[in-house]
C-alpha cells in the first residue's frame, strides 16, 4: 500500500515528458517570402502537426540555417488561447569532431581498439583536454586521444540540420494547423534588364526580370515572393503572382515586365570631368557629348509600372537584321511618370570645348571657379544638349549665361542649339571646400 501510494505520489510530482513531434518540409501547406535589401527576407510559413494532449516538443525542420532568433513569431490557426507556447529555440547544424565530443560529455562513446594500449570498447566521457579525453569504465580512469572516440548515435543535443524547436502544452490531443514567421538571411534579389533597340534608333524592346538568389540553406517549394525596393513602411512591392520553387544555392530569373516597340526620345548629354576645387587655368578639356534615349515611364508611353534599380544590356540590330551588343547601363528605381534613361553612345553632330578662365581661392576653405564651355551644332538640324556639374559641400552660382536647374548635389544646363550654330556656355561658382 505505502510502495502505490509513493509512486502515485511520484508521478503527480515529477512532470511527463514531452512528446516529440517531427514537422517537416512535408507538413507545410503555404509558404510567402519577402525580400528586403541587405540579403534579409520575412519568411512566414502555414504548417500542420499532430499534438497529444499535454507537453508537446515540436521539432520544426527544413528552415533557413540563418535565422534571427529573437523575430520568431508562432500562432495557432485558428487562435487559440489554450494552446500556450513554454518555449523555441534554433538550432544550426554544426556536426564537427569537438561538438561531438562536448556534447556526449557524461554519455557512454564507443572507443576505438589499439594493439598498444589496450581499452574497454566502451566508456562514459568525463571531460576534455586538449587533444585528449578522460574516460571511465568499470571504475577506471582512461586518458586518451580524442581521435580513438567514436559515437553510436548523434547526440540529442546536436540536429544534423537547422531545426526550429517549440515547446507546447496543449489541452487536447488532435490536428492543428499554426502560422510561424520570422527574419532570415540568405536570400536576396536583383533586377536585369534587355533593350534591343532598331537600326534606326526610334523603336526599342524592353524586358525586364527580377533574378531570385537562394543560399538560405532551405528549399522553397511553390512559394509565394514578394519583392521590396527598401525596407520603408508603404515603399513599393513586386508581387511575383505565380508560385516559385527555387532550391538551396539556386537562382531563378523571373520575367516581371516587357513591352514591345516603345518609341525613344534622343538626347545629348555632356558630363565635364572638371575639378571646381583645383586651379586648372590653362586646361583644355574635350568632354564627350554621350547619346541618351528616354522613354517615359507612363501607360501612354507604353510603360506605366514602377522598375527597379538594375543592370540595363543594350543590343542593337544593324540594317539587316544582325543583332550587336552596344553596352549596359546602371538605373536607378524608376517610379512611374518619370524617365528611364540609357546611354547608347556619343555623336560627332555637336562638338564640346571646356576651360577654366579664373580660379580664386578666398581664404583656407572657399574657393571661386569660373567656365567657359564651347558647344557647336555641326549638323544642319537643331540640336539640344543638357549639360551636367557636380556639386558638393555649400555652393552658389555667382554668374551664368543660361539659367540652370538642381538635382541631387548636380547642376544642369539645357542649351538649345540651330542649325550649325555655335553657343558658349559660362558660369562661376563658389563653393566651401571644407
């Protein structure tokens, strides 16, 4: 009577143990990613699990191997406030000789046979020093190298691969369905672009892909992706609307936007290289006159959505046909009505002369530069030419023969030319060098 009545006593004291519960890959029904800049994604996954009544140990696999710990996010579908969360915890797959061995510390290892030193095949593994092991069999201390250890099975403590690991109490044993998000790296995106323009340069085909790079360590099965131009509340999203299986170490070029036979505006663009905070009197600089097409980002133009920042491939077919590659651009995000730009080349139809014709330096820290740039239309149509200066720090334009406009720490001047005129540009500006 009093031995049941101890170990009725027992049982009420000491708490069951868990039951372990394996959810795989398997057991997923919906998967959605995020892809934020800085190789950052929000993985917010659907998954189904059987669960006993009581302490319930969930061993959630096939997960990204870097996930941010602390935005692990759980709830049961639906929510239930029975269903409490004790705790999780992530861990990495890091199988090596000395994880083996700190983990199996207290635990009985096999031990490999020597011709010199004899030893008990097995021992309990007391501790570690060095390249050694200290082990106990049968009341014997054995001290030996670490290499003579070998393990029967992997130590529960160690997953042979990334494992999200939750512990529930549940009320009532049965199948549920819980959503789980959190933040991972490994996975990030870009954008690429194709523009083949005619022979003549006045239609161009665009196609546009977002390319889907995966090195999370997990395997995306049909998965839902959402791409993000920066990591602000209300920026913009690319929703690829069809699902997406993209393997571990694999990436996927997704065709976003294309449109056919847009027609370009021309433009001729001059950047100086010239140096505002330097004497360079006397310097004869011969910018380039680059060739630039635009199209408006607008639906009556044949766009209409917003394009993310990317690499532009530019190709051009010659008279008969033959396509050749001219070059590539960078852009930058390009929201809808305004332009996205590309250059396709210089032209010899206008000509550019630049020179510094005064240089003052008015104390340590502010200096005065004067210019003077020389264009000609050598064609007999007229031409326009948008001429661009770098600015930085604090400046002011002291002097100029045409009126300029501001953009992002850079100054342009849009000079119209006629036919086989000849105009010269000039302006003096001042700027703290500090």
């Amino acid at each position: 009577m009093k031995l049941k009545l101890f170990l009725l006593l027992f049982s009420l004291i000491v708490p069951a143990q868990a039951v372990v519960q394996n959810v795989p890959q398997s057991s997923q029904t919906e998967v959605n990613i995020t892809l934020y800049p800085q190789d950052m994604a929000l993985i917010k996954e659907k998954r189904k699990t059987f669960l006993k009544e009581g302490s319930n140990k969930l061993l959630i696999k096939d997960v990204p191997s870097d996930i941010l710990v602390d935005s692990f996010i759980f709830q049961m579908i639906p929510p239930s406030a029975s269903v409490k969360v004790l705790e999780y915890n992530f861990q990495t797959s890091q199988i090596t000789r000395n994880a083996l061995l700190q983990h199996s510390i207290g635990e009985k290892v096999n031990i490999l046979p020597s011709r010199l030193v004899p030893m008990p095949e097995t021992a309990q593994l007391l501790a570690l020093d060095g390249e050694d092991c200290v082990v106990e069999s049968e009341g014997r201390i054995f001290v030996l190298n670490k290499n003579r250890i070998s393990f029967s099975h992997l130590p529960y403590t160690l997953a042979p691969e990334p494992l999200i690991t939750l512990k529930v109490d549940n009320p009532k044993e049965g199948e549920y369905v819980f959503n789980m998000g959190y933040l991972a790296k490994g996975f990030r995106w870009d954008a690429g672009y194709t523009i083949v323009l005619d022979a003549t340069e006045t239609h161009l085909d665009l196609n546009n892909w977002i390319n889907i790079h995966n090195k999370s360590g997990m395997d995306i099965k049909k998965g839902h992706f959402l791409v993000a131009h920066t990591q602000n509340a209300g920026e913009h999203f690319y929703d690829i609307e069809k699902p997406i299986s993209l393997s571990d170490n694999a990436v996927k070029n997704i065709s976003w936007f294309s449109a056919l036979r847009l027609t370009p505006s021309t433009s001729f663009r001059i950047f100086p290289k010239n140096k505002i905070t330097e004497n360079e009197e006397g310097v004869v600089i011969k910018p380039t006159v680059e060739t630039w097409l635009s199209v408006q980002n607008d639906r009556s133009h044949g766009l209409g959505v917003p394009l993310p920042e990317g690499i532009i491939k530019v190709f051009q077919r010659n008279s008969v046909g033959a396509l050749f590659y001219v070059g590539e651009n960078k852009t930058p995000f390009i929201p809808v009505e305004k332009a996205l730009s590309l250059r396709v080349g210089s032209t010899k139809a206008i000509t550019a002369e630049m020179r510094q014709t005064d240089y003052r330096k008015l104390g340590s820290q502010v200096v005065e530069s004067g210019y003077r740039l020389d264009l000609k239309n050598e064609t007999k149509f007229p031409k326009q030419v948008t001429v661009f200066q770098n600015v930085t720090g604090e400046w002011s334009i002291l002097r100029e023969t045409h009126p300029h406009e501001e953009e992002e720490k850079r100054l342009q001047w849009t000079i119209t030319l006629a036919a086989q005129e000849e105009v010269s540009l000039r302006y003096r500006i001042r700027m703290n060098v500090k």
